[in-house]
C-alpha cells in the first residue's frame, strides 16, 4: 500500500514549525481516536495519524523524510520496529489523555521508562562485512537488589496515596478556546505511582535504583554502513517500581578498508595497469572479501573500462543479496624511462601509423 505523505496525513505545510504540528496532531488524533470515532476505519487513520506525527516531531526522522521522503525512512530501523510494536491503546493513550482526558473513565497510573543510552563502537571493515558481536561497558541505573526496585524495605506495604485514592492521576479543569475541559496529569504526591512508600529501602533509600557497571554484548547486522544505529531494546537505564528500561543505542564507525571504497553495498576498486598490459590483455588477481578472484583483461581495453564482479560486495541489510564489486581500469604511465627503454618505444612508435590516436 502506498503511503500518504505525512504533511497531507496532518494537514501542514512542509515548513510548519514543531507547535503547529503538535496542534494539528492533537486535533486529529481526537478526531479519530477510536473512542470516539466509530467508523470501521477509525483506529487506521488514527494508526497513520501517529505514524506521521512520530517522524514530523522528530527533528532527525524529518530531515530524513523531506530529503528522502518514505524510502529514507526504511533504513531507520529503529524507528520501524518502534511503530510496527505500537498499541494505540496503550503508548499514545498516555500522551493523549494528557491533553483530552481518559475517553472510557477508567483510571490509568503513570508507568515511567528509564532513559536511554547511547554509546559508540568502532568496527573493522571485515567486521561490517560478516557482522560481529561487540561487548560494550556500561555505567547505569539498574533496579535494586534488595528491593527489586519496589524502593521499601522488603516485607513493608506501601500505603495508598490520600491525594489521588491510588489512581496514580488526577483531574484539573482547564478553560480553553472552546469552553472548559479536564485534563487528566500525574499526581504530584505520589509521582502517578498511586502509593507511597513509608519504609524506604536501606539499600537504595528508597530510589529503587541503583548504579552499576554491565556489560552488554551487541550483535552488529552485516552490511551496517559508518553512521548507522543499533538499537538493543531494554538495556537502558531502569526507572524505579514498575516503569520499564530504557533502550540502548550503539552508533556505529567502520574503518576504511585498505583497497577498496564504498558506496553502499558495492565497493569499488582502482586497477592500475601498464601499456603492455592493457594492450595486449593480461589476467589479474583482484582481491574479495572472502579472497582472490582471477580476471581477465581483454586485449585493447581502454583506461577508464569498469568491470563488475557481481554478488562480491557488502551484504545489503534489505535483502539477502550482496552488492558488487566494481573495479576500474587505470592507465599507469612511467615517469622515467632508462636510455635503452626509450629508443624501444621509439622503434615502437616508427612501426605504427597513428591517427587521431588510433593505429591504422
């Protein structure tokens, strides 16, 4: 199925600031929010409404998609495996009901995610071309020990929060353009927890968290390009009691390899050749990724000819196909010639008939 352009999906101009699109998010999120919107193809729009508010927002996902449009987007895996494993119901109900309130009435405790981690790693170009597994050392917050993160003594109970009665929310009446409405927010006593701890953990003094050095090993794909990310879902920072971890995000270096140059998933390689060679043909070992590779140079080829080794290059993170190897023809002249070279090559010349750079 071919996909709307995201502008057209929340009705704004290309050039629209962050504040416009938020606007335009939130009006058309209600407009189709399947709570409220009950035609069949409610929940659909309401999906492609959050698709294009997921890339529009963010300010790197946009840069992409205004130069590359959906195919930019494709390569950013990250983010596909983000939307195709969101619930409407659940990760943009928070957002919405921060703005609208809770469509079915029911109340909806703040569940916190710790923070992600970035960090970076740098690969051999052998690695980039098989894949590899790294093991990257990390500094973070992980749940306590003792209390599991729950932040009381371990046996204590906590008490149910006064201020909200263990909803974790509470409603504040707010005037708009179009009349008053309430808006559902997080309790400030209880940080939308719904309790509170009156026995703090003596471990963790009742944070829940503690800090501590892992180690993590991240499986890079094969075919992974200099400037790409790997995202490894769960290994971030852990929020204290029942909020869930963080992300981990690897961005990737690949050293230069030594012969060849790339460009995706083909490489390119600069054969240089001598006037014998390219005269009267020659066969020449081209290095692989894997190897050696024998080739044949025809007799008379001119510098600047490209042969392709088909299926010899990067593996493609899309497919199972692997690019090719592209190995470009060069013209290597001498710069000095000893006394007894120079008159051969005059004895050369005198044979020939040259026209227009050609021989007769």
């Amino acid at each position: 199925m071919i996909k709307r352009d995201y502008y057209e999906v929340l009705g704004v101009a290309k050039g629209s600031s962050e504040e416009n699109i938020r606007k335009a998010f939130r009006k058309k999120a209600l407009e189709f929010h399947p709570d409220r919107n009950k035609h069949p193809n409610a929940e659909n729009q309401f999906k492609e409404v959050n698709e294009a508010y997921q890339v529009l927002i963010d300010p790197k996902l946009r840069e992409k998609y205004d130069r590359f449009g959906h195919e930019g987007l494709k390569q950013d895996q990250g983010f596909a495996r983000d939307f195709e494993g969101f619930d409407i119901f659940g990760g943009l109900g928070d957002v919405f009901d921060s703005f609208f309130g809770d469509f079915s009435g029911h109340s909806r405790r703040t569940v916190r995610r710790g923070a992600d981690i970035r960090q970076s790693v740098t690969l051999e170009f052998d690695e980039a071309y098989k894949g590899a597994e790294k093991e990257v050392e990390l500094q973070r917050t992980e749940k306590c020990e003792l209390c599991k993160g729950s932040g009381g003594k371990p046996g204590s109970t906590p008490v149910t929060c006064s201020t909200c009665k263990g909803n974790g929310q509470v409603q504040r009446a707010q005037k708009g353009l179009f009349g008053q409405f309430i808006q559902v927010v997080a309790c400030s006593s209880c940080k939308g927890e719904g309790s509170l701890i009156q026995n703090p953990c003596n471990q963790c003094k009742g944070g829940g968290l503690e800090r501590r050095q892992s180690r993590i090993v991240v499986r890079i794909p094969a075919g992974i390009e200099s400037g790409m990310q790997v995202r490894v879902t769960g290994e971030g920072h852990s929020a204290p009691k029942r909020g869930g971890s963080g992300d981990l995000y690897i961005d990737v270096k690949v050293k230069p390899h030594k012969v060849f140059r790339r460009e995706g998933v083909d490489l390119f390689l600069d054969l240089n050749l001598n006037f014998v060679e390219v005269t009267l043909g020659t066969k020449v070992d081209i290095p692989t990724m894997t190897g050696t590779q024998s080739l044949k140079i025809p007799p008379g080829t001119q510098p600047g000819t490209v042969f392709r080794n088909k299926g010899k290059g990067m593996p493609s993170l899309r497919n199972l196909k692997n690019g090719d190897i592209l190995i470009q023809v060069n013209l290597k002249i001498p710069t000095s010639l000893r006394s007894e070279q120079k008159r051969a090559l005059e004895e050369l010349a005198e044979t020939m008939n040259w026209k227009n750079g050609e021989v007769e």
